[in-house]
C-alpha cells in the first residue's frame, strides 16, 4: 500500500527538563511518532520512560542542581547521542528530511532553562530544513524570584535564537486551587495541544487549504508566541464568540507595547481541523475578527484547513511579541 504524503514530515517530539518530560508523556500520537525525553535526572526519566519512547540521560544522571550553566554542560556532553537517535529515527521511518521540529522546555531550574539556548541552535544549525516549535513552559508566580529570573534569562538567549511559543503555569493553571491538581490539567492540556498540532501538521488527507514551510517561517517572528486551543463539535459551531472565547486571553503576559513607537505588528495564524461544512459565513467571521484587529498584520495571513471526520479543532497562534528584560517582567508575567 501506497504510503500517503503528510502535509509535514514530524516525526518526533522532544523535551528537556523534568517538567517538560511530564508533559511529554502526555503527548498522545500513534506509534509513527517518537516520544524522546532528554533529562540530566535518572529517577525523572525512569517515571516517565514507560509513556515515551527514549530517554537520554545527560550529565551525572543526578539533576542539574537547578543550575542553568550545569543544565546546558550536560546537555553538551550527549548532544551527539540525541543527534544519533533523531537520525535512527529518520532512518526508520524513511524520512529524507524532517520538516517540522517541536521540542517542549520546563524553565525554572537547571536542565530545561540550561538547555534552550543550546539545543536550539545546535538543531537549527543541524536540520537546517527543520523549521523547529519550541514550547517553553514558564512557572508559576509563587515559586518565587529566583526561579523566574532563571526561567526569563533563559528565555531571553533562547528566543534570540528562535521564537519560542511561551505557555505560563500560571496562565493555563489560573483557577485551579491546588498544586497537584493544576499540574494533572496543565499537562494533559498542553500535551494534548501539542499532539494536535502535531496531527493537523502531518495530515495527510482532508486537505482543503494547506501551508508551506516557508508560510508557517514567516508567521514566526519576534521573540515569543503564543497558542490556544479550542474543540468544537463541528467547524458550522464556529462564530466570533467562539473565537473571542480563545483569542481573548493568552497564554503568556509580557510587555507588549502595542503601538508605541511603532506597531510591531503581530501575525496570525490558524488552524482549523475537523468536520463540519466550512461555511463562507463562519470563515468569514474568523478573517474579519482578525482584520478588525489593528495590531494584527494580515498581509500573511493563510489557515491550515482540514476537513476531516473528527471533532473540530481550531488553533489559534499569535507571533510578534517582545521579551523586555527589565524588572517589571518579574513577577508581573
Ligand atoms: N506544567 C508543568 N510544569 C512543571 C512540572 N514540573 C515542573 N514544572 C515547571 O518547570 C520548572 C522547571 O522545573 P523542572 O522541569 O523540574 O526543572 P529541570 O529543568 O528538571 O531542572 P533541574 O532539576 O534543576 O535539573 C518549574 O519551575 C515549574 O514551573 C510539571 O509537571 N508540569
Ligand atoms: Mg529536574
């Protein structure tokens, strides 16, 4: 049987950090995918080894010591074992050339933070074709000063080298009135997400509208970008209110100074996957909530459209924003 061609070849998943290997194991994608939790805690990687599909141990297999410069030291040690894998990985699945590359960060601490810079420039600098998705999840407000400033100056060398899509703790946890309970829902919420996006980018039929690689490169600018998620029944449900519903409260709180000097214009870009009819009229209202927005530049504007029989997810994706180091960030995020 005929292999069918994926939108985007994107074959793998990878995390670093201990938190960002929890969210991992809640990536939920068929076995032609590969899990891969990269990890300097031997007892983090064993709890999770059962829901991926490699673990590579990286320095003394005892943690980084919340310590970004040891975070990225170890990583630097075993970078050309991740590299062996993902290319088994390509060999395995006969993939010439990875398209799409996304890779989950926990910041905070010492591996994950230690990590972003340099994993994201070696894979840059590695798959050149790859156009990488790196998810960077930033902590909760009460783990206190410190944690924040690691998490936002690893932040800010890591964006300088790709725009990193930031999902706040705080943010997707807002509601939740204990510790252990948010983290359940931020996991499965983000890893859920993750695995759909992964799924509407390697579709392989229901294609009614597709993107390039190169589409998908431009939307991504500026350091950070952000993305939400909502499912309906089917894409006739969807109306301004639903997309209000989701454009309205982003997953990350940064300064952005909308029009002052000049308006650093944000780009869009949507995903729209399920069934339904795909009327002109629920289209319509999405393109013309989009251009109603005066901060939004609509010059690039192109929807990944799939008409397939499933609930209907729609993604929505916003770039363009800038990480101002400065100490207001702290603690206002
Ligand atoms: N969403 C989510 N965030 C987590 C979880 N565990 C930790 N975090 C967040 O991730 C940040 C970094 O923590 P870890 O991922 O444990 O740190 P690490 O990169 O393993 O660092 P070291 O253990 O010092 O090497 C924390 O400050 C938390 O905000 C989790 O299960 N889910
Ligand atoms: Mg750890």
């Amino acid at each position: 049987m005929a292999i069918k061609q994926k939108l985007f070849n994107a074959p793998l998943v990878l995390s670093f950090g201990s938190g960002a290997g929890k969210i991992l194991s809640k990536v939920s994608l068929s076995d032609d995918y590969y899990k891969l939790a990269v990890n300097s805690s031997e007892r983090d990687l064993s709890i999770i080894e059962n829901d991926v599909d490699v673990v590579i141990c990286c320095g003394s297999g005892r943690g980084s010591a919340m310590e970004p410069q040891q975070g990225r030291l170890d990583l630097s040690t075993r970078l050309s074992v991740l590299f062996n894998k993902i290319d088994d990985i390509r060999k395995e699945t006969k993939i010439k050339e990875i398209d799409l590359l996304p890779a989950i960060f926990s910041l905070g601490h010492g591996f994950g933070s230690g990590s972003l810079e340099l994993a994201l420039s070696s894979l840059k600098e590695k798959y050149k074709d790859a156009l990488l998705m790196p998810f960077v999840i930033t902590p909760f407000t009460w783990e206190g000063n410190s944690v924040i400033r690691r998490a936002y100056e690893a932040l800010s060398k890591g964006c300088k080298v790709h725009t990193c899509f930031v999902i706040s703790n705080e943010q997707v946890g807002a509601g939740c009135k204990d510790v252990s309970s948010s983290y359940e829902k931020i996991n499965s919420h983000i890893g859920n997400l993750i695995s759909i996006m992964i799924r509407s980018f390697s579709a392989t039929d229901g294609l009614l509208q597709t993107v390039d690689k190169s589409d998908l490169s431009s939307f991504m600018s500026g350091d950070l970008a952000t993305v939400r998620h909502v499912r309906i029944k089917s894409a006739d449900d969807l109306n301004v209110e639903t997309i209000k519903h989701i454009a309205g409260e982003r997953w990350l709180k940064v300064v952005y100074k909308a029009f002052k000097p000049a308006p650093p214009k944000l780009k869009v870009f949507y995903i729209m996957d399920g069934r339904g009819a795909f009327s002109i009229s629920s289209l319509e209202a999405v393109q013309q909530y989009i251009s109603d927005k005066e901060y939004v530049d609509t010059s690039k504007l192109k929807p990944l459209l799939i008409q397939r029989n499933k609930d209907c997810d729609f993604v929505w994706m916003e770039s363009g924003f800038n990480l101002a180091i400065d100490s207001n960030v702290y603690g206002v995020y």
